[in-house]
C-alpha cells in the first residue's frame, strides 16, 4: 500500500489505540461515560413501538417448524423459527438486519437464508431492535438479548429446549456492523447482554466501524467543494444537492440509470475512488448511480450520527484529497483545494467507553477469536470497499489476520448478493468453525483490487452493465 492518501485514510480511521494496532476512531479510553453521563443524546429522547399484527410470519412450503413472535421488556420485537421436534440441529443462528431509517415503528425481518437453515436444521432469531436510526449499541445488547431469551421463549409457547449448542450471527449493512462488534473482544467484555458466538458473516458490512462517518462527512464535503459552493460551515445548513448536483453532472445518476459526470464531478469521482478504496472494477458504476443520491443525503448533518452520540465523531484533518486521480503527486489545482476546504476536527471523547454496556457506537478494532467471513460488493458507494481494507489492517494489527476471510462481489449495488454468493459464504464459514477448513478469500489491498478481473472468484452471477468475468 504505497499511496499516502490510503495510509492518511487509515490515521483518520486510527485516531486511538486500544492494546495494539488499529481500533475505531473517536473513541475515549480515558475515563468511562469521558464526561457524557449528563449529556442526553438526541436518541435519548426519541419514542418507538412495534405493531405486533406485523409480527407473524408465514410457514415454509413442504417443512414444519415452530414460529413465535413477541416483544422483549426493552420494547423489541421479534422472530424466532424452529425446525420441528427432532429435526433442529441444537444450532441457533441470529440474524441482524440493517438500517431502518427514522421511522418510529419498529420492525424484523426474515434473513435471506431462512429456507436454507430451516430445512437443515438450524433455529434463527431476529430481533426489531428497540430502537431505529444508527444505533448500533441496540442491534448488539437486543440481538444477544434474544439470543439469551431463546430456550425461555420456546418455554413460554410449549416447546422444552436445551441451550444451544453453537450460536452463528449474521448480519446485513449495519446489521455487518451490528455482527462484527458482536464477536469483538471489547463486546465479550463489557455488553450488558453477552454471548459467546462461535463463528460469523458480515455482508456489505460497515465492519470498518465509525470510518463511515468520515467517509460520509468526506464525500459530502468533497462535493459542495467541487462544485464551488462551500463548504463554509458545520453543520453545512445550506447544503443544496440540487444546486450542487447542477454542477457536477450532465445527466444525474439513478437507480437504473447511470450519470455523466461534468468535468468537476469527475473530479469528486478521483476523490471518492480513493476515498473507498480505490482503483478497482465496478466502482465507476457505483459511483455513478443511485446510492450516489443516498450518499448525498447525508450532506449537512453534523458529527453525531443523527443524535446517536452527543458530540462530534467525524472529522476530516490531516486528510488529503485526490483530485486530480494520480495518487502520486498533486498539482496546484489540487493543492489549492486541499488548502481551501473547510477543516473540522473529530471531538476524541464523542463515543466513550460506557458504564451500562457496549458503546453508543460499539468498536470494531479487529480482535475477536472466532471465523469471520465477510461478503463485499465493489461498487458499493454506501458502505464502500474501504472497509475491508480497514478491517484487514485492524485484524493483522491484532493478530488475527488468520480469523478474517473476505470475498469481493462484483455488484454495483449497495448488499446486492444472489443466494449463491450468500450461501457459500456461510456454509464455508459453518465448515470451517466446525471442520477446521478455513475456505478461499480475496486480497482486499489497493494493489490487488486495482486488476481487472477482480472480485471474479466468488462473483456468481454477471451484473447488468458490469463486464463478464473470463471463462474458467
């Protein structure tokens, strides 16, 4: 990894250490609560329910089980599915599903491989979580919460279950969060709710952890400055997509359309390729359709996740923007851009160590002790590639590269995987937690990505508008 950039990339994503090498940025080690015991957070003061009509799912075609829905103490909602008496492996599978919006109702899903655990033998459980927004410290204490509950619920509806044997969790987008804090070594110390996983899949998972948030306060800023409209302040509170997206593009990106980027918005293009992980298939594509907008979307907020903390986490000091796509050198243009953008520091004590369980924004440094498989697509601009790369440093910083096994999807989309690519992702993790068999992965690193014929190895199926992948 010779370009500078990446390596600044990293030190924003590194800003404290925890043991050894690279831990999650904005995190105070120095003091429990570091101050914020009578600050109330936004989110503190937010209202949600769950429907329970909504609650009940239909049977599976050709297999029994048994199906109970119900709300937790804490106001979650959930699912839990059971191979019918004999046919349940002692296995239990949570699943942790991704971002609801700001929406006041709460709501589960069903994980994409129910048929697939049901049929062979695997229980699952999915939890509402009691709260919406980025609130990952309620995916992870609700979600072992449940966990916990399991053999209780089946009680209560008639069913006398042992513990399970082995718990798996896995999870989607901030649900990969939610599963890569799970298994992580600060979670297994301090979760009010803990429990031991045996083994993990995170798919287009925000596993780089609060890396996200720089990322987005990065891109957004980039954007206004490309477009020579700020940013001035922080929060941007005259932040226009309209007006900015006039500037950048000739035909504006969309869900099944791709964009055409006007000279200065190729220039945001150079910048967010190395900003998510760069050069390297499918991100051009990304980069110039509909999560472009979502992306956006978050243009004008200010540093505390939308109310989940409350003081600033992102920043972008010390970071050197690529404007001009050679990572090598900067011309004065560049140069001037990187001088003229608008500086905000990131607040070191805005996700502290907790008192009362997990952080407001639980860490992912890349210490945990069980198999992880990670599932990523290229072109994913929401959750961006970038975070597998951090997630590698983080794990080979702690000594346990040799627990991280990562695949690179050749999708353009945000979480967009067929069942094939979902499947051998876990079945392989399955085998090697219990056979020892630790499956084929990707390199991740920028040098690797940057071929042509990345991310063909475990891509099953070709993308509309991506190139094919050569016949084997």
């Amino acid at each position: 990894m010779n370009d500078l950039r990446w390596t600044q990339v990293l030190a924003l994503a590194c800003a404290s250490v925890l043991v050894v090498g690279c831990s999650d940025s904005g995190d105070s080690d120095d003091d429990v609560d570091a101050g914020n015991a009578q600050l109330t957070r936004v989110q503190d003061t937010r209202q949600f329910s769950v429907d329970r009509d909504k609650l009940a799912f239909g049977a599976l075609n050709g297999v029994e089980s048994d199906r109970w829905t119900g709300v937790m103490a804490n106001g979650a909602g959930y699912r839990v599915e059971v191979p019918a008496s004999g046919n349940w492996n002692g296995m239990l599978v949570m699943y942790a599903h991704g971002y609801r919006g700001e929406e006041g109702e709460l709501s589960v899903s069903n994980p994409a491989l129910r048929d697939y655990y049901i049929r062979n033998g695997y229980a699952w459980a999915a939890s509402s979580y009691s709260k919406n927004y980025y609130d990952v410290r309620a995916g992870v204490e609700d979600t072992n919460a449940l966990a916990n509950a399991f053999v209780d619920i089946a009680a209560e509806n008639g069913r006398t279950l042992m513990a399970p044997t082995k718990i798996y969790i896995t999870g989607d987008s901030m649900g990969g969060h939610v599963t890569a804090a799970a298994i992580e070594q600060e979670t297994q110390l301090e979760a009010a709710n803990k429990v031991r996983y045996a083994g993990a899949v995170a798919r287009c998972g925000v596993v780089g952890g609060t890396y996200e948030f720089d990322y987005l306060l990065n891109f957004t800023f980039a954007a206004q400055h490309a477009a020579d409209m700020g940013p001035t302040r922080y929060p941007a509170t005259d932040f226009n997509q309209t007006e900015i997206d006039a500037v950048l593009w000739s035909t504006e990106p969309g869900f099944g359309q791709q964009g055409v980027p006007t000279a200065a918005g190729e220039k945001l293009e150079n910048i967010v390729r190395t900003l998510s992980g760069g050069d390297r298939p499918v991100f051009q594509q990304g980069f110039r359709g509909g999560y472009y907008d979502v992306v956006m979307g978050t243009g004008g907020r200010d540093g505390t996740v939308n109310g989940i903390l409350a003081r600033d986490l992102s920043g972008n000091i010390g970071y050197e923007y690529d404007y001009d796509g050679d990572p090598e050198s900067s011309t004065a243009e560049e140069t001037q851009f990187n001088e003229s953008i608008l500086r905000v520091a990131a607040d070191p004590n805005a996700n502290p160590a907790r008192s009362d369980g997990v952080r407001w924004i639980p860490r992912v440094n890349g210490q945990f002790s069980v198999p992880m498989v990670t599932l990523h697509g290229l072109g994913d601009l929401y959750v961006p590639f970038v975070h597998e790369q951090i997630y590698r440093e983080r794990a080979r910083d702690n000594g346990n590269d040799d627990l991280l096994v990562q695949r690179a999807v050749r999708a353009p989309g945000h979480c967009d995987f067929t069942q094939e690519e979902r499947l051998a992702a876990f079945e392989d993790m399955i085998n090697w937690e219990q056979n020892s068999v630790k499956p084929a992965g990707d390199d991740v690193s920028r040098t690797a990505v940057a071929d042509a014929d990345y991310g063909c190895q475990f891509t099953t199926a070709d993308r509309q508008g991506i190139a094919a992948c050569p016949a084997p």
